[in-house]
C-alpha cells in the first residue's frame, strides 16, 4: 500500500544511525516536513530537541538492537510510525535503465535506485520529467541530443566516478537499457578503471517497447521468428546491408532517421523488395507519438517530416500492427452503431 499525505510543517521523527539515515531525511525534508533526528535508541538527539508529539516516526531500519520498545510506545499512543529502508553504501555508481521515457516503464529495482540515490546524472531519453517525485536526490542534465552534446561522454564518466569518490551514491539514469547502443560498457569500464564499485540495473530497451507502443509486435508466430536490433546513427556498410536483407525476419533501427534515407537505398540494392513494410514510430510513450507506416520504396519522402527520437521497423510484422488497428477500429464502428441503434 501506497500513501500520499502532505507533510508540509508537519514533525516528523526519523531514527536511525547518521548513515541509514540520510537519504530518509533528506526525503521528508523534500516533502515539507520538519525533521528531529533520534540516532541511537538511547536517545542521542541531533538538529535540536525533540518534539513532544511528532505527526509521525520514520523508523530507518539500520540494524541495531534496541529501537522496538520506543516504537511500540509511539504506535501505543497513536504515532504512526512508517518503516523506511536504510542507505546504501556510500560511494558507489548504479547505471539505471530508465525504458523509453515513461514512469510506468521503470522497473522496481530502478525506482529503488533512485529513491536511494545522493546524486542523478540523467539525459533526455530517460524519464526525467517525474525525477523530482522518484527522488530527493540532486539532479544533474547531462543529456545529449543531435549535434549538440551538453556534457561530452568521456566528462560524464569522470563527472560520475568524482562523485562516487566524494562519498555518493550515484545514479546514472539512461533512456531504455545500459548496455543496448546505451555506451553502459564504457562508463562500467570508467569506474572499474577508478576502483568505484559499479552495478548495472536493466532496462525496457525501445528496440521493443516502442514498436509495441504503436501495436508492432518484432515476432509473429508465422510472419516473423527473428529479429535485428540496428543503431541508425551511422550508415551502414554495403556489406551490412547484404546481411540485413538476407537474414530475415524484422530489422529494429534505433534513432535511424538521419540514415533513413542510405538504409532504404542500401536494403533495395541488396535485393530487400520494395514493397517490404515500413514503420517511423517517433516520440514513443510520450506526449505526441507518431507513427507513420510507407513501404521501403516510399519512406523516404513518406517519412519527410519525421525526427528522432524515432525507431524504425522493417518486416512483415508492420502488416499485423495494420491489420490489427483495422480489426479495432471496425470493433469501434459496431460499437458506435450499436450505441446509436440503442439511443433511437
């Protein structure tokens, strides 16, 4: 269970060791309340007296013995007393893959992560929008974006492993999965190479949650039984392209519009048919999707106003998105029928 209360002004009692605690604090802080501090059941106090009646006790479960009878007491005269899970260990970097940029796609592990985090290096493809209520902790843009790096790499590697030494946890927030075209391998190498101790929280890649966003399912039992994951930031070779026609099955291309234009060509002269379906699925799970369906001899100039964020689709699969948006929306007519039969 979930709740929701304003804290603003309220008192609010966390217990627990100057450690365990920090991010708890720092929490409610963040909420409004005014925070009194218990660290030891024997009653070490900090930041002033303790209050009388506190509105609420948030006990910080940090492992010493001793904390119950004082929490019996408060829940015994009507405190409420919310149990909240200590701090990590300080100093270490967790890379979070944020999905294709909704709240809802985070995984448990990674709302955890930042819930613990001190510090949150994000870019643009993460869903950073919603950070503030996931953390209290201090937010840094790092993001990149089309020609116009804000934070090289190589400066977000040593911005992350300084912050780390300096004694923080530290999230590294990227859009869909590390270690999918996500240069998670080299910032993992980064804080190897420092001696920062570095893990690795799976994402929802966009490879597969943005083609099912607009209904494309990558595999179809009977029309596709495979699938190719591309990077679009670079052309592809002629030799690549020969691959890709000849393999089969659905090519996936993440952020592929600015090659949109050599991949068709090159996928025609490697004898892709010209008729093979097509999809530009721009801004996935965000305000103002899009999708625009051509086949690989007419993307081009169908796709003329499209921009990235974007990922492409080419297969048969294309076909079942169509097929089944006409089936959906032949079940809207009848209900719409229906609806007007039974108002006369």
């Amino acid at each position: 269970m979930q709740l929701s209360i304003d804290l603003t002004g309220r008192e609010v009692l966390v217990t627990g060791s100057d450690h365990a605690v920090r991010q708890a604090v720092r929490r409610y802080q963040a909420a409004g309340a005014v925070v009194s501090r218990l660290s030891t059941p024997q009653g070490a106090a900090h930041d002033g007296p303790l209050p009388e009646r506190p509105f609420l006790v948030a006990a910080v479960d940090d492992g010493q013995p001793g904390w119950e009878p004082l929490l019996a007491r408060c829940r015994t005269t009507g405190v409420p007393v919310a149990v909240e899970p200590a701090a990590g260990p300080a100093g270490h970097v967790t890379l979070v893959g944020g999905g294709p940029g909704t709240t809802e796609l985070l995984t448990v592990a990674a709302v955890d992560a930042l819930r613990d985090a001190d510090v949150v290096f994000y870019d643009r493809l993460a869903p950073c929008g919603d950070l503030p209520l996931l953390t209290s902790a201090e937010l840094v843009d790092v993001g990149k974006r089309p020609g116009h790096h804000k934070v090289s790499q190589a400066d977000i590697e040593k911005l992350m492993v300084a912050s780390a030494l300096d004694g923080n946890n530290v999230v590294r927030l990227k859009g869909g999965d590390p270690y999918v075209f996500g240069r998670g391998g080299e910032e993992v190498a980064a804080c190897v190479a420092a001696g920062v101790p570095v893990r690795v929280i799976s994402g929802v890649t966009s490879a597969i949650s943005v083609p099912a966003a607009a209904g494309i399912p990558v595999t179809h039992r009977e029309v596709s039984h495979m699938f190719t994951v591309v990077s679009g930031h670079a052309p592809l070779t002629e030799k690549e392209h020969m691959h890709l026609a000849g393999l089969g099955g659905t090519i996936v291309v993440l952020m592929g519009i600015g090659t949109l234009h050599q991949l068709a060509a090159g996928l025609r002269k490697a004898g892709m048919r010209p008729e093979m379906p097509m999809a530009v699925v721009e801004r996935g799970y965000r305000p103002g999707q899009r999708t625009t369906i051509a086949d690989l001899g007419t993307i081009t100039s169908a796709a003329a106003g499209c921009s990235n964020p974007a990922v492409l689709v080419i297969g048969e699969v294309v076909r079942v998105a169509e097929a089944n948006s006409t089936h959906a929306g032949a079940a809207a007519d009848l209900d719409r029928l229906a609806a007007s039969l039974l108002g006369s």
